[in-house]
C-alpha cells in the first residue's frame, strides 16, 4: 500500500502541499474560487516550523496500524480500512469529543470550526496521487510503498557516492 | 471556544492526584483515574464535546450547546438520568438527584485537577491547540533525530 | 503570628518541600491553593500534598497532655506532664546513668526543634539519640560519606531537566516523590535516555527508555556490572578518574570478576541489557544517579551506595549541571534533622563523636563541661536495648516505631520493658499507645522553624493557624523541659536557635530566619552571609581532607534471609502513592483511604494460579517472626516467587528481619522469606 | 380535606420508567424498586384525591420527560384506585451483566441520538453498556497503543 512518505531535508516550508490540500477539499476545487468559499477549505497538512534547526517538517497523518484514534472514537466516526488501513472521518457522525486529537502522536487530526468536528488526511480517495504530493516541488513528500522508499534512497545514495568518486578521480 | 480538559497519557503516573485535588474543590471527584493492564494509567473525565449527547437527549433546559459550549443549569436539572445513559464516556453522574459534571473549576484560572498534576499530564486547552502542540514537539524530535543519528554517542571514548 | 491569607506553606509529607498556600477562614484550615512560582513542584501537588487539610482538621488530633493510668488515659495540665517528664529522666539519670536515656528525634519536625532535642540529649550526657533516617538513609550518609566526603544529594531535583542519561535504581519517585515526574519528563521532551532498575514494574518503569528487573538484592552486582563493561569498553572519564579520585586500581581488580554474563546470572538480568545500560549511562554528555530505599534499606545498603558513587565517579558524572548523585529521601526534614546531629555518631553538622576537636568545639559553643565521648545507640539499637533493659526511660518525638521499625513485635515487647516512654506527636499513634505520657504537639501548619529538603533547600514555615487545644509546638515544649531538667536555655524562639546553628553547623553559617523567608530558603552549603548557596556540590572538589573523592570497591553479598523450602517468597515492602510511610497521618484521610483501604499484598498471578489464590483473597503471611493477614492483589508488577506489601499499614513490619547494615545499622526491610496461605 | 378532586394518572405508554418524579416528589410519595431485571415504579393509592400528603404540587408531571403524568379530575363518583405500579423490563449491560436502565429508556436515548448522530441500529455501541463499563471500555481503548508502545 502507497504511503505518504516525508523527506524533511528536502523540505523548503513552501507550504505547497498545505494549500494544495486545502484546495482539493474545497467544493470548487478550484484556488482562487476555494478562497472565496464558506466555509473556509481546510487543509489536513501541517508544515511544523523548527525553529531550533530553521527547518520546516510536512505533517500528516501515518495511517498507523490499529491506529488510536479510531480505537477512541465512541462514534465510529473515524473508521480504518482492513486491507489499505487508510483511516477515514465522517463527520456526521462527529460528537467533537477530541479524544482523537488527544491521541494522535502526530497531531494531525484538526477541527472544523463551523461543523464542531474533525478534520483529517483521506489520502485524497479521488486522486491517484494526493494533492499534497502532486503539489511539493522538491519531492519532500512523495506517495510510494515503504520498501519502494528504501530502494529510492539507495539509488540516490549511490549516486551521491558515485559522483563523490568522480570528484576525487578529476 | 470551549475548552476541556485533555491528558498527555505517556506521562501519567497514576498518582491520582488530579481526583483528590477535584474531590476536595468539588466534594465529589469529577474524574477518575484507573490503571490499565499494570502499563497505563488513564484519567476520564468530561470530554465537553462539541455535540454534547447529554445535550441531546435532556428534556428539560438543563444542559444546553451554547457559545461558550457545554452549559449546565442544575436547577432545570429534574434528575431523568437520559443523560447518563447517553453520555459515551460514563462521565455524566447522578448526585443528589441531579446531574453533576465537570465544569471545569469555574471562577478558578486552571481547573484543580490540571493545577496539581505532578507529572504535567494534564492540561486544559482548546481542541484546536491540542494538535498543534503535538505536532511541534513531535518536529522537532524528528528533527533532533536526524540531526544526530547516533544520539547516545555524544561523548567520545578517552 | 503574621496574617497572611493565603499563607505560603511546606507540605509535611516526603522530602521534596513542595510549596503551597493555605486558605484560612475563621481561623481554619479551609483551602489549598497551589504555588505555581515555587521552584520545586511548580504549583504541582501528589495525592497527599492535596489532602493535607483533613489532616489539620482531624478530630483525632491530640489537644491535651494524657497521663497513663490504671484506668486509661487521664487529661493532665501541661505544668504536670513537664514536671513528670522531667522527673523520669531525671530519675534514670541519677539510678542509671545517662546511657540508661533515649532520644529519638523526628525528621517531621524542624531544624531548631531536632537541634534543641539532641542538645538537650547531649547535654544530659548520652550520645542515644538518633532519628528515622536510621531506617530509610542511614547508609547513604555512610556510603556517600566514604566516597564524596559528605551524604546528601549533590545536585537540586530541577537538574534532573538537563541530564541527557537518567539512571534510576531502587527509586519509585512516581509513587513516592511524584513531582520528580515532571522533571524527568523534561528531560525526555529533550531527548535524554531514562534507565529503572527495579525489581518491581513501576508507574516508574514506565517513564523508562530501559527498564531492568533485577532479582531483589543484587544492586551491587548490577552495579559492578555496568562499570565492567565501562571499564573494558574504554567509557572511563580516564582524566576525572586520574585528577579528582583516589583508587582506580582496586576497583578495576575487583570489577573484573563482575562480567555481563556473571553479573546477569546473579540479577537475573539479560547482559545485552547490562551493557546497553552502561553504555547510555557512561556515553550521555550529563547523567545523574537517582535512587532511593530500594538501594539503602538492604544490609548491604552503605555497599549499594557505594557503588552508586564509583560508578558516577569513573564516568565523572558528578559535579556539573545534570549529573550528579540524587538520593531522593524520604520524610520533609530527614536531611535537616541528620544535619542538625539527631544522630547517634554525629554532633551538628556531622562532627564525628569521638573526635576529640569535634565535641571541643559543642562544648564551646554550648558552654558544657564535658559532652559524652562514645557513639550512642542507633534507633534500632536503642529497641534492642530497651528489650534488654539497657534502656529504661525513651523520649520519642513524633515517631511512630511500632510501625516504621522491624519485627514489630519485638519493638512493642520493647516498648513494655521501659520503666518510662514519653511520646510527642500530633495523633496517639501505635507507638504512642505503649506510652507512659503522651504530649500533644503541633502541626506543620501550626509553628515556624526551618525545614531542610531533600535537595538540601532550607526554607522557613510559617505558621498559619493555632495548634487544637492545648498542642504546643515541639520547639516549645522542648524550651520547657530544658527548664524543668535545669538546662540554661537562652533562646526565645525558632529564629534565636537558628542563630545558633549556624554558628554549629559550617554548611549552615549563612543562614538565618530573614534570609530564608525570601526566595524559597537557600541551598546549603551556605557558609556565610553573602553566600546565595550551593545547588550543586562537588563542582571542583570533594568535601574529603585532600579534596579527592574515594573509588571503594564492593562486592555483591546475598541478603541476610533468602527464601527457602520452609518461607518459599521472597518478601519487599515500600510504598505507595495513596499512603505515607507508618500511616498515622495518610490513614486519618477519608478520601485517602476510599482509595486504599487496607493491607494488599501483590504477587504474580502464575504463583497465584498454583495457589489457588485469587484477586481480593484474604491471605495470610507468615515470616520467621510473625503473621500479617493481607488481601491478595494479583499483579505482574512483582516478578514470580516474589511478594510485596506496602509498609503503611501495621502488620508489615510484623514479618520484616531486623538484620542490619554493618554500618549504617540500617534493616533489611526489602528482603525477607515469606510463606502464604488463604485465610 | 383538599378542595381540589383532581389525582394523579400515570401513562402507562408513555412512562419510559427513568425515576425523574420519585425524585421530583418532594414528599417522597412516589418510590421505585429493582428486582432482577424489573424496576417498578409505585405511585400511592389515590395520590391527589384522597392523599393525605400530596400537596398537588404537580412538581413530578413537570419532572417527566415524556409527560406521562397527568393531574385529572376522575370521571364520577372518586372511585378508590388501588396502589398504582408499573413495571419495567431491564437491559443488562453487555459487558458486566448489571440490570442498568429499562429497554424504554434506552430505546428512547437511542432515538433522540440518531436524530442528531445517525448511529447503526444495534451491535457494538455504548448504550448497550452500563456507564462504569462505558468509562472502562473507554479507558482501556485509549491506552491500549500506549500499552503497546510499553510492552516492546
């Protein structure tokens, strides 16, 4: 299963991905319209501001397996898929109890000011690849499979090697 | 917006002293704290939700999702017991015939039980904060991480 | 008494001194309002702390002095109980000499009033005084005394925040000093490496990056197995070791028989995490040492200590922000009290007896001919003495020895065996049951002295209320003996003696009433005046003759009683958040005791299945000495083959062995054999 | 004698059987047991008319949520209505097995939440627990990843 996947040294804090997402769950999908509307599109990304290292970190939700919130939620509000464990909210359901919040070792579950309820990453179900990542220009965020992420670093790395060998050669 | 009461549970230390610090202010301890399975410790109390079911189902005017969320009037109170059997967290209580819940220490800057709490546990703040808070502490050791991989090294050997 | 409402205040309980304010309403005790500005506990309060009021407010409170009679207690005036008082001491004294006399001190009660008592001890002409830190603390004054030159803690509890390695052995702070939490929290936020070492699993073991359950008794070995590994793996502070202590040698001779894999066979600990542990303690930039009675109370307790201090010393942990050794004590003013001499082998501000300079300058200073040259009996000398009856007339001031001592049953065969007991307290506890005479004494909350915490803080309390009755403070009670056994005393109140312990006691020169009453008191040591103190010790030397700190090896001796085919459990006790310590004032708290009711007794369910036992059984244990009923508590907190039982409840200490530490003379309170069997 | 004949009629098919007027009742007139799985509710004989006690105060018709209760005049002559009880069948918690409220009450919370929170009709669902098992359910879920975290 493909996961959104961070890289923070690559990571500028452009803050693409937060408005990116914001856009996609907006009704218009659409930005300059998406502003306009009421309300207010929320974004279910957190670029996290260091500031003892002056770097910036994406946030989003891990999808954790048998992940808390959805152990919490009284409701079933938060619900987790068996097979892709990707965890979604429906906010009908939604009592606004925020034991979700209160569990989340990532604090990505946010809330919507109007409703009175959570608000979280669902991996953009009608997109094959999430706005977020579609959206970030140095590819801090990409969405691919744990083991695949592995096989990505090592290319890289090798490269980085081998172009550290050619320096040396010339 | 209304606040409620939250509890980092990787730093409770089941000293209950969030109860008897609420039992003294209130006569009755509005939260409970119990240890699970001898490995955690998790203090409940009102979670003051945002769509408060004791709300819901209360017949009278008593308890009522207003501007500055849950309000109670204990007066309106005619003791049905709906809220109990609506409330998801057993936390609403019956004493005395009416219904009695956390209202967060009233008059008092933090509620007692936020005050005295030993291992600062727990906390008393707006949902909104809860998951900012979080996220930044959890940046910045994702950051110290990758600062220094090998983080219990930091002396040299002499 | 100044009116001040809220009044700031010290809780009584254990040793952090925590702050916080009393509420007063017509002269009650009506509120507790937290002290977020207090450098300790940060507004924080444990369980206790927070119910302290029912204590103030206990009708149980002793208001008059009782007098024992053949038809029960009789309510005396206060002119009467001195007089006979002062009677039977004087009585003793002249039929049996001095050393037929008995003091024991309270580290419940202030600096000026432990002073006054063994001064009044003294001036008698016995060096029998002593105090409880005999039976929690005794061997970190013998084992930090050898090592570091001085048995306190060397660094405040805030350190704690900045140590990158935090290694806690015998300790259950989350429990019985909780707002050390906070601290030790801080330093996670921050990243630091968090190692218990506990036979027992904790609400302490859960803050823990590494937790080793080790086989009750075996600290040293794990002990000397860490510093193996430290040592053959190079992690040695080689330049400490060289310029700042004395004996490497030996100890590396004596470490090389303590292999990961012996050592693990011994403490029942896997070596990976042996060497694990050594490795995060000796690589961390700052790492502190916390332990507490789970390393003093064993009969190799000074040897325990020891080995605490060589293994801070060869990492040259010690003497900075963060790293240090932090023996948390137990009761509020333990560490006030042993400064103050209410110590059998110590004059104030730990002159040795014997030492003919030591006690020249007392006499000087107290204008005595002649003060006693032999080392006194310890506490738990003086019960077995008096069960001889060596001892023929106690005075004990706010202690309850029934319960807090060994072999319960042997203290009140003591007890009967005086010819006279005297006891001051704030409630008729056990002990005071046995008394000939009992004076009402009062609270924390109801007298001003200094109190000396744990992290060697001396702050001042002020009263905030009047004592019940016809209670009178210790330190006022204590000033009217004096007179009545002919003692010159000149002073007029705690601001006046205090005056004189600085002159007694070095570390405390620069202290006084005013200087105390600012900014949370002063961190001893304070030599002078201009001094703002000391928060951490041993920064450039050690308070040793030549400045170097001593490297003592030790080895691992198994406990005085091991469990065998007739006692097949291994027995420990300690405490819990809800109680404190004998009880007599936690176990007055209603909504204490709605929580905990009655003596438990955790053991693992596997040895329960076996026994057929279940939760909330009655069972009854017995020892060598005696047998305590329990409800069983079935938990996997202790390990197989082991029992716990909190002390807070009489009947614990029925089964505990009075084998002591050579010595620190300190019991063995966490080891005894046991049997079980339901009731 | 009272001037007024009005009594107090309790609704059978409205009560839901929740005690709000035995609370109400501030001369305590109107009690309830539980045995097993039943909870009765007792109103005295005549209460109103004929009772010596009520003051007519009418506080237990304004108490209940269902207005079940009733202030009437009887239809003709004062007939002598015998000691009024209804009984109510209990639902056990599903987790402990304690009787804890009657299957009206819960049908009746249930109801009113899934007009605000549409909830699914049955199966896995707090109302089917007791409140103290609801506290435990709820605690034990929220250290369950923390238990796991400690047993690593």
């Amino acid at each position: 299963m493909k996961e959104v996947m961070v890289r923070p040294e690559r990571c500028m804090g452009c803050r693409s991905c937060e408005i990116a997402c914001a856009v996609e769950h907006s009704e218009s999908k659409d930005l300059f319209a998406a502003v306009m509307e009421k309300p207010t599109p929320q974004k279910r990304i957190y670029v996290e501001y260091v500031p003892e290292y002056n770097a910036a970190i994406p946030m989003t939700c891990r999808h954790c397996e048998e992940a808390p919130c959805t152990t919490v939620c009284p409701t079933k509000a938060l619900k987790q898929d068996e097979i892709t464990r990707v965890v979604t909210h429906n906010s009908d359901l939604c009592i606004g109890c925020w034991t979700c919040s209160m569990v989340c070792n990532y604090g990505v579950i946010g809330r919507q000011k109007e409703a009175r309820v959570a608000v979280k990453c669902n991996l953009c179900p009608n997109r094959d690849i999430p706005a977020c990542v579609e959206a970030c220009p140095t590819n801090a965020l990409v969405f691919i499979e744990v083991k695949k992420l592995a096989g990505v670093k090592r290319t890289e790395a090798a490269l980085k090697l081998a172009r550290g060998m050619q320096g040396k050669a010339l | 917006m209304p606040k409620a009461v939250y509890a980092d549970l990787s730093r409770c230390i089941a000293c209950h002293a969030c109860e008897l610090a609420c039992e003294r202010e209130n006569e009755n301890s509005r939260i409970s704290l119990q240890v699970v399975r001898d490995l955690a410790a998790v203090p409940v109390s009102c979670r003051q939700c945002e769509t408060p079911l004791c709300a819901v189902v209360c017949p009278g005017e008593a308890l009522n999702y207003g501007d500055s969320g849950l309000e109670y009037d204990s007066e309106k109170c005619t003791g049905c017991r709906l809220c109990v059997l609506a409330c998801p967290f057993g936390t609403a209580e019956l004493r005395a015939g009416v219904m009695e819940r956390c209202d967060l220490c009233q008059g008092k800057e933090t509620p007692a039980c936020v005050a005295t709490c030993p291992a600062g546990a727990l906390f008393c703040a707006e949902a909104e904060s809860i998951g900012g808070n979080i996220r930044a502490r959890r940046a910045e050791r994702i950051k110290k991480a990758l600062a220094s991989p090998a983080s219990a090294g930091r002396r040299v050997n002499r | 008494m100044e009116e001040k409402n809220p009044q700031p205040t010290i809780c009584p309980y254990c040793s952090l001194g925590c702050g916080f304010y009393l509420k007063l309403e017509a002269g009650k005790a009506a509120g507790i309002r937290y002290m977020p500005e207090h450098p300790v506990n940060e507004g924080s309060l444990c369980p206790k702390g927070n119910t302290v009021l029912e204590v103030l407010n206990h009708p149980d409170r002793l208001k008059y002095p009782l007098k024992k009679t053949e038809t029960g207690w009789e309510r005396i005036e206060w002119e009467e109980a001195l007089d006979l008082a002062a009677a039977k001491l004087k009585g003793s004294l002249e039929e049996y000499g001095p050393d037929s006399l008995a003091f024991l001190g309270s580290a419940k009660c202030s600096n000026e009033e432990n002073y006054i008592f063994q001064k009044i001890a003294r001036l008698l002409g016995t060096n029998n005084v002593d105090n409880c830190a005999r039976l929690c603390h005794a061997s970190t004054l013998t084992g930090l005394g050898k090592t570091l030159g001085t048995g306190a803690m060397t660094n405040p509890i805030s350190d704690l925040a900045c140590s990158e390695c935090i290694f806690v052995i015998g300790s259950n702070f989350a429990e019985n000093h909780p707002a050390v939490s906070r601290r030790v929290l801080e330093a996670k936020e921050k990243g630091a490496f968090v190692i218990v070492a506990d036979p027992r699993m904790t609400p302490t073991s859960w803050l823990a990056d590494l937790s080793l359950r080790l086989v009750p008794g075996t600290d040293v070995a794990l002990l000397n197995g860490m510093m193996h590994v430290i040592v053959s793996e190079g992690l040695v502070d080689r330049e400490f070791a060289r310029e700042r202590t004395k004996g490497f040698a030996e100890l590396e001779n004596v470490l090389q028989r303590y292999d990961p894999e012996t050592v693990s066979r011994i403490t029942g600990i896997p070596s990976a995490e042996i060497i694990k542990a050594a490795r995060a303690y000796a690589r961390a930039g700052t790492a502190a040492i916390v332990y507490s009675m789970g390393i003093t109370q064993h009969i190799s307790g000074t040897d325990n200590v020891t080995a605490c201090a060589d293994l801070a010393l060869i990492c040259g942990h010690i003497g900075k922000k963060g790293a240090g050794i932090l023996p948390l004590r137990g009761q509020n003013n333990v560490q006030g009290a042993c400064d103050m001499g209410a110590l059998s082998e110590f004059f104030p501000g730990y002159g040795k007896v014997g030492d003919p300079e030591a006690a020249g300058r007392m006499q000087a200073l107290w204008g005595a001919k002649k003060l006693p040259e032999s080392p006194g009996l310890t506490a738990t000398e003086i019960v077995g003495a008096a069960g001889k009856g060596k001892i023929k007339t106690l005075y004990v001031m706010g202690e309850d020895l029934v319960n807090s001592h060994p072999d319960s049953s042997r203290v009140k065969q003591a007890l009967e065996n005086l010819d006279f007991l005297v006891v001051q307290d704030i409630f008729m506890n056990d002990t005071a049951e046995y008394a000939d005479l009992v004076l009402p004494a009062a609270s924390f909350a109801e007298k001003e002295g200094s109190f000396t915490s744990t992290e060697r803080r001396v702050q001042w309390l002020e009263p905030a209320l009047m004592p019940p009755g016809e209670a009178r403070a210790d330190l006022e009670i204590l000033f009217r003996l004096a007179e009545k056994l002919g003692l010159d005393f000149p002073y007029r109140d705690a601001g006046e003696v205090l005056e004189e312990i600085s002159a007694a006691v070095p570390a405390y020169g620069g202290i006084a009433k005013e200087r105390l009453k600012k900014d949370f008191g002063l961190i001893w040591p304070c030599p002078d005046a201009g001094h703002t103190g000391t928060p951490v010790l041993h920064t450039d030397s050690f308070m040793t003759p030549d400045g170097l700190a001593r490297l003592v090896p030790v080895e691992h001796r198994s406990p005085a009683e091991t469990p065998g085919p007739d006692y097949p459990f291994l027995l420990t006790t300690g405490r819990t958040v809800l109680h404190y310590n004998a009880g007599s004032m936690s176990r007055r708290c209603k909504s204490l005791l709605k929580r905990e009711a009655e003596l438990y007794v955790e053991i693992h369910p596997a040895d329960a299945r076996t026994m057929e036992i279940r939760e909330g059984n009655k069972l009854v244990l017995e020892s060598r000495r005696g047998s305590t009923k329990a409800t069983a508590r079935l938990t996997e907190r202790v390990s197989p083959g082991v029992l716990f039982l909190p002390f807070h409840f009489p009947g614990t200490n029925v089964l505990t062995a009075d084998a002591l530490d050579r010595e620190a003379k300190i019991p063995e309170f966490k080891v005894s054999a046991c049997r079980i069997r339901r009731g | 004698m009272k001037e007024s004949t009005r009594m107090l009629v309790p609704e059978e098919e409205k009560c839901i059987g929740c005690r709000a007027c035995t609370s109400a009742c501030p001369e305590k007139l109107i009690t309830f047991s539980e045995e097993g799985n039943m909870r009765s509710i007792s109103f005295p004989a005549n209460c109103g008319t004929g009772c010596e006690l009520c003051e007519l105060c009418e506080l237990c018709a304004l108490a209940c949520p269902e207005n079940a209760i009733s202030f009437i005049f009887p239809e003709g002559e004062s007939e002598n209505v015998e000691k009024q009880t209804l009984d109510f069948e209990l639902v056990s918690c599903q987790k402990c097995g304690t009787p804890f409220a009657t299957i009206r009450e819960l049908e009746k919370v249930r109801t009113a939440i899934s007009e605000k929170v549409p909830l699914p009709p049955k199966g896995d669902f707090w109302v089917e627990l007791c409140p103290g098992c609801r506290q435990e359910v709820f605690r034990e879920r929220q250290a369950e990843a923390l238990i796991r975290e400690r047993t690593v």
